[in-house]
C-alpha cells in the first residue's frame, strides 16, 4: 500500500485481497497519517457500514452493501429536503415496474407458494377488529418478488425503501376500505405469477403503484407507499 493513501483505499484494497486489517496504530505507520485521523476515518467507514470495530477483536471487514449509505443519506437528507422522501418513493415504484419483466420469470415455486401464504396472512390480519395493519406482509410481498433481482443498487434502493416504510407505517390508523383494496391488488398479482401471466401481473403492479394518489395528503407525507 502506498503512504498517504486514505483509509478508505486501504480498506477497498484490503476487501479485494481477502487481507486482515490491522490495528489502528499500525494503520497510522501505513498510511503516513495520525492516529487521530485514522480514528476519524475509522468512523466514517464504519457509520458507511464498511467495517466493524469492536473491543478486542479489532476492525472488521463487512460484505459492500449500498443499504447503509442509503439509509443515512436518506434519514439525513430528508430533514433537509423535505421532498426527498416523496423522490424516493417514487425511485422504487419505477424500479420494480422497470424490473418487472426480470425478476418475475425468475420466480420458483417455493416463491410462488410464498406469495400466496403472506396474501393469506394479511387479508387475516386486516378482517381483525380493529383492522391490523400488514406492513411485515407488504415488505415481503414486494421482496419476495423482487428476490433474485442481479441489480445489487436496485436491490438496496428496495430493502432501503422498506426500512422506512415499516417505521412510516407503525404511525397510521388502519383505514380497511383501502387496505382491503390494497391486498386485493396484490391477490391478483400472486394469482397472475401463479398462471405465468406476467403481462397481467404487471398491469395490476401499475395499478397498484397508482393507489398511493388516493391517498390524503396528510398521510403522503408521514410513510412510503
């Protein structure tokens, strides 16, 4: 490695060679930097989630995700940009009616079997009174479709997506007549993969995808949908 390359190269280049990191002291002697500015760029490698630092067992190289990057530059640009949230629930509707025709042929049984059983599960949940709302089944429903998609950055946009929407959820009331049409929606799509019929599955994707206008605007504004 050469000196006065930054810790970040450092880490890439240890990755790709599968090489242990040492500690942060010698890190220092490598790079040609403080130990201060090596503490300070450990940091930010590990809030990226590009490493693990724990007592006694050292720096940690973890497997490259977009997921963490994602989810902090999310959380905090929405507080910036109070219309990023609403971009990137847009971001991921065009996603997977973009990948539609990709992932679904790749769809196995066990999936398909999946979908039917989770379809199950929330209509169970929403008949309840009072009416609970099946936001862990909205998540894998639109996973478990999208779960051998080859695309690592749509894929992140996806489970990143779905963080905030779990935590958007937990904050509204259950209102059935539009969950009900919600999960019909998704009856139907199930039904179409069932049949092979990806033509009919992706209009009730889209169909789908276009509820989220019907929506008051107050509750826009507090979940993704």
């Amino acid at each position: 490695m050469n000196n006065k390359s930054s810790l970040l190269d450092y880490l890439a280049e240890a990755h790709r060679a599968q090489a242990p990191i040492p500690s942060i002291a010698e890190l220092s002697h490598v790079l040609g930097i403080s130990v201060a500015s090596v503490r300070e760029q450990l940091e930010v490698a590990r809030t990226l989630g590009f490493v693990d630092v724990k007592t006694k067992v050292g720096i940690q190289k973890r497997e490259f995700s977009f997921d963490q990057l994602l989810e902090t530059g999310l959380r905090y640009g929405s507080k910036i940009q109070p219309g990023l949230a609403d971009a990137f629930r847009d971001l991921r509707k065009h996603i997977e009616i973009s990948y539609w025709y990709e992932a679904v042929p790749l769809l196995t049984s066990q999936n398909r079997d999946a979908l039917q059983r989770i379809v199950s599960r929330a209509l169970e949940r929403i008949s309840k009174e009072p009416p609970q709302i099946p936001g862990k089944e909205h998540q894998e429903f639109h996973m478990t479709i999208f779960s051998h998609l080859e695309n690592p950055v749509a894929k992140s946009v996806l489970e990143t997506f779905w963080k905030f929407n779990e935590e958007a959820e937990r904050n509204l009331q259950a209102d059935r007549f539009y969950l009900e049409n919600v999960w019909n929606y998704h009856q139907r799509i199930t039904d179409a993969i069932a049949a092979r019929d990806y033509d009919l599955g992706y209009r009730w994707l889209v169909e789908h995808m276009d509820l989220v206008k019907q929506r008051k605007k107050t509750e826009l504004s507090q979940r993704f949908e």
